[in-house]
C-alpha cells in the first residue's frame, strides 16, 4: 500500500468515528467538571485523560480518590471495569496478529469501546491479515484528542456550571453504548449472550467493586461460546442436506452454475 492509500485508511477510521466522538463529548466535559470541584489539581486531571484514557476507569478512580481509598484498591476496582478490554483484544488479535510489536502496542494503547466497535466493523468484512493498521489507527487518535478536548473543557469551564453532571448529559454515553451492541446483534448467539450479560449486570449491581459487571460478562461469554460451539457441530450421515435444491437444468450453463471461468460475484469483488 503506498502512503496515500495509508492516509485514505487513516482518515475513513476518523471519520467512521465521528458518532462516537459526538456522544463522548458530554461524558468529558463531565469528568473535567468533577476534577475541577474535586480533590485533584486541574492539570493531574488532564494528565489522568492523557495516560489512562479509559472513561469509566476515569470516574470510578475519581470517585475512590476523593473518598481516599487505597492505591491497592482503586488498581484493582479499574482493573476489574477494564477488563473487558481483554475481550476487544482477544476479537481483533487475529486481525493484528502479523503486524509488528510496535503496532500492537500503539493500537492496544488506543483501544476503547467505541475504536473496538469502529475497527470490528470494518475487519470483520475481510480476511485475517488483509486490513492493515491504519483504519483502527485513525479511530484511536480521534478518539483520543477528542477526548483530551473534552476533558480541556470541562477542566476549564467547569467550575462555572457546578451542576452540569445534574442535567443528565451523560445519556449521551449510554446511546452511545446502545449504538455499539445493536448493530453488532446478527445472529441468535449474539442476542442471547447480550441478554445474558444486561440481566445479570443489573440483578448484580449491588455486587462491590463492580464485580457484577465482571460476572455478568463472563456470564454472557460463556453463553455466546456455547452457542457457537453448537452451530459449528458437524452434522451426522443421518442429517438431511439444508443446501437448496439444483436441478439438473440449473447445471447447465447460462442457468446459473458456476463454470471454471465463472466466478460468484462475492468471489469476484475479493
């Protein structure tokens, strides 16, 4: 690929991003607020966005520091909310697998809920190893300076609206999280372990640490692997063919068989 096909990827990851970036913006213009009617100085808030980049883990830490928990527990509390980042990796890595280390770490580094929705909407149209990085790349970075100028702004401005978290803008993130699950419901198995984990996480919100959230993915894992595990049973001798019908007319050709120089029109879009 030359460069300007790199920079053409680069710039459709930004732009595919674009929606997520809207509904994220609430949500750190809010976190800059609280940084700013907390404990923590201005600039320790922006440099939490700049090294941590992770939203929830962001607030929940807040929150644990102003009621002076332990640094043994606010790691383990954001530890455990972030886990599901082992998920997003695990999905993509076959994706990623043949890129060099330091593309691996620069994309795992950038990785969110929104980048992993963007990105596995486009890799999961192609072949492991056909995608390069620049795609998921120009989703981390938008995402990214999106939110270190939320987070500038809430910071800055902050202090003049003190109940700006009251006024209910961070809905705006849960839209945001609808839209990322919905699309991605295709199939029985899909619809099944999201059910799963949206029960349990709220029959186990009251569980500390967010050890609920925690059960209710792995719960909802459990239940997508099993069903997959069971669509891609081979079928016994016994089992009736599920393939259509071909009568002997249709194997002709110019009935709608493939001959060695004809190629299905999905093949030939490859």
């Amino acid at each position: 690929m030359t460069a300007s096909s790199h920079l053409t990827e680069f710039t459709a990851g930004a732009r595919d991003t674009i929606p997520m970036m809207v509904g994220a913006a609430p949500f750190g213009v809010i976190f800059g607020t609280l940084v700013a009617s907390g404990p923590l100085h201005l600039w320790q808030g922006q440099l939490m966005s700049l090294a941590v980049f992770a939203g929830s883990a962001q607030f929940i830490a807040l929150g644990l520091i102003a009621s002076h928990a332990g640094f043994a527990v606010i790691l383990a509390t954001t530890l455990v909310v972030n886990l599901r980042h082992l998920l997003y990796s695990a999905t993509l890595a076959p994706y990623v697998s043949h890129l060099p280390m330091h593309w691996r770490a620069a994309l795992g580094a950038l990785l969110t809920d929104e980048v992993f929705a963007v990105s596995w909407g486009r890799y999961r149209h192609h072949p492991p190893g056909v995608i390069g990085p620049y795609h998921c790349f120009g989703s981390g970075v938008a995402m990214y300076l999106n939110w270190q100028l939320w987070t500038a702004l809430g910071l800055m401005f902050g202090a003049s609206f003190p109940r700006l978290q009251s006024l209910g803008l961070d809905f705006a993130m849960v839209a945001t999280f609808i839209a990322i699950v919905v699309p991605q419901l295709v199939a029985v198995r899909y619809v099944a372990a999201a059910a799963t984990a949206g029960a349990l996480a709220w029959y186990w919100q009251a569980w500390p640490y967010k050890l609920g959230l925690l059960g209710a993915v792995v719960a909802g894992v459990v239940v997508g692997v099993v069903l997959s595990t069971r669509s891609r049973e081979p079928r016994g001798p016994d089992a009736p063919d599920e393939s259509p019908a071909v009568s002997s007319s249709d194997k002709t050709p110019g009935h709608g068989a493939s001959t060695p120089h004809q190629r299905h029109p999905v093949e030939a879009s490859r």
